[in-house]
C-alpha cells in the first residue's frame, strides 16, 4: 500500500456515523477494485490489500451494527413476562 493514494480514506475523520459509513463503503469499493487490478502481478502485494479490504469490511460491519442499534433502540420494546400462581 505504499505510494498508493486512497481518494476515500478520509472517512475516518467524519463525525456523523452514518455519513462515515458511506465514505468507507466507497473506500472499501476502491481498495477491492486496486485489489482485483494487481491480482497476479504480485502475491505480497494482493495478500497486504486483502488483509487491508478484510479489516475494513470488518469495520463496515460493527460500523452498521453500531448504527442499526442506536436507530432501532429509541423503537425497542421491553419484553413483559408475567407470572401467573
């Protein structure tokens, strides 16, 4: 990854949660295409952009979990259980 330059990598600046969501997915999508265009010329070079692209999508999923459940916690319910004797 060195003397690459990543258009979207700034989304780790963001403040809003959702808008750094978008930005990442744009960057995961430019290191995966960077990615698919070395494949083959060199195996070092593919095998670091690939631990890169797992890292980020693994971002991009606690990332979207952590959204997903402060949207829905303002919705969810509490489940009542009641005890008949």
């Amino acid at each position: 990854m060195t003397g690459t330059t990543w258009q979207y990598a700034d989304y780790i600046s963001l403040d809003d949660p959702t808008a750094r969501l978008a930005r990442l997915r744009l960057h995961i999508q430019e290191v995966a295409q960077r990615t698919i265009a070395i494949e083959g010329r060199s195996q070092n070079v593919t095998a670091v952009n690939q631990n890169y692209l797992d890292s980020l999508k693994k971002e991009e999923r606690e990332l979207n979990q952590q959204i997903n459940g402060a949207s829905y916690s303002t919705f969810r319910r509490n489940s009542i259980t009641f005890r008949r004797d």
